[in-house]
C-alpha cells in the first residue's frame, strides 16, 4: 500500500513540474527609483537606399512649389469593383552615394544625418544660395522599418517614425512577447560595415537592456524572440517525446495502472 501511494505522489509530481508556467518577470535586478544611464544613446541616420520625404515651407507660395516634389493621387482598390483616391507626398530615395537630387540645389549629401541634421543642412543652402530667405524644413522618414519575429503576438515590420526607437517600443508595437518567448535571450541582427552582427539582451536585466548596443534600435534591425522549452516541447511532430506534456500523462497513467494492480 505504501509503494502504491509513493508511486502515485511520485506520478502527481512529475506532471506537475511538467506544466510548470514559465517566468515573464521583466527588469529582475532593478530598484523603486533606481535610475539607468542608457550607454548607447544613438538617433536614426540616413543611409543609401532609405527613403524620405522633405517639405519646404515658406511666406512664398511660388517657392514652395519650386521647391516641393509634387503630391501623387494613387488608385486605390477598397473593394472588388470599387476604386479610391489616395494621396501621398513623393519622396527622395537616398543613392548609393548617399546623396539626393534636391530641386535647384541638385545632389546633396545626406548619408549619415539625422532628420535634424538634414532640415539644417537643406535649409542653410537655400539661404546662403539666396534662394529662399525664410525656409522652413521639414524631414520625416518614409521606408524605414524593422523586423520583430518568434514568439510575439503580432510578428512584422514596424515602422519607424521617430529618431529614437527602442528595443521596448518595437516589442510593444508589436503586442509584446507571449508567455513562451525567451525573457532572457532576445536576439537581435544588425548590419554593421557590410557584416551581420548579432546581440542577445536579456529583459530580465534592466542592467543588461539600458547597456546594450541595441537599446535604441537601426532601420532594418531584425528582432527575433525565441520560443521557451514549453513552446518547443508543443512544436515535435507528434508531441510524443519524453520532454512532452502528452508523454508525462502517459507515464502518470501508466504509474497509476501499475498502483491499482500492485493494491489489488
């Protein structure tokens, strides 16, 4: 009778160690008021083939549109027979020089400046050209984006419309990590110098998160969020292995048959 209820609290255990929900605790080593210095504070630059937009505004009509790409009106098609206007502003695509073609002025450099950047260079050159006396510039980013993929409620591209994104926005704008998504190991993959780097940050660690080179994130950086061993165990072919949940139902009810029959 005592082997008999061994074997049954010792069935009991193992399907409940085997459920076990996983840990979702962010920022473990951090204090109420504590503060982080973020060692990387990095804005978004231009680099050849982004794309953006730049308005130019001014007391003079005429200037403005001497100096403004021209709004599209595209086609848009809302239903299965019925078309819409959309409008949109033209853009500048960066070469591979890092210049633009800016009207009048003509190529301009733009690779490695931030939006700020550009507004002030463009708009020095159209005062010191004597072209326009009062500009006011205007840049916003237009095909600029990164990736979030894996264990995340809503995976894709999110685009960036900001100088700053951080690792914690592009999580949250894309639903945050799911209960089976690795805490501690997230991956990300940046291209630096023409080579694919990649860091791992664990969001455990506010320590390790405000101190990663990837806190303020890149266009085209790609987040990718493992899956946790409960997922894995849930991804086999057939779920019948011995890290499965099937497998350690199986073994309880194995163990309680042979209990009943060692009672008996």
């Amino acid at each position: 009778m005592k082997l008999g209820n061994a074997i049954h609290l010792l069935a009991v255990t193992l399907l409940l160690c085997s459920c076990a929900a996983p840990k979702i605790a962010y920022f473990q080593d951090m204090q109420q008021g504590e503060a982080k210095q973020v060692l990387n504070n990095i804005d978004i630059r231009v680099r050849p083939e982004d794309k953006i937009s730049i308005l130019v505004n001014s007391k003079d009509q005429l200037l403005m549109g001497l100096f403004n790409l021209p709004i599209v009106s595209r086609q848009v098609n809302s239903s299965a027979s019925t078309f819409s206007q959309s409008q949109g502003i033209s853009g500048y695509t960066v070469n591979k020089k890092g210049d633009i073609d800016f009207p009048v002025l003509g190529e301009v450099h733009v690779e490695g400046m931030t939006r700020e950047e550009i507004a002030a260079h463009i708009k020095e050159k159209l005062i010191t050209g004597n072209l326009v006396k009062d500009p006011v510039v205007t840049v916003e980013f237009m095909n600029l984006t990164v990736s979030v993929l894996g264990e995340v409620a809503n995976p894709g591209r999110i685009n960036i419309n900001k100088d700053k994104l951080t690792l914690l926005d592009a999580l949250s704008m894309a639903g945050d990590l799911t209960v089976y998504g690795k805490r501690d190991n997230v991956l990300v993959l940046r291209e630096e110098n023409g080579k694919k780097v990649h860091y791992k940050v664990n969001l455990n660690s506010g320590n390790d998160l405000y101190a990663s080179p990837v806190y303020y994130l890149q266009q085209d950086d790609v987040v990718y969020v493992e899956p946790n061993s409960v997922r894995a165990r849930q991804s086999t072919v057939n779920g019948n292995n011995v890290r499965s949940t099937s497998f350690w139902f199986s073994l309880a009810s194995l163990l309680t048959t042979i209990t009943v029959l060692i009672v008996k």
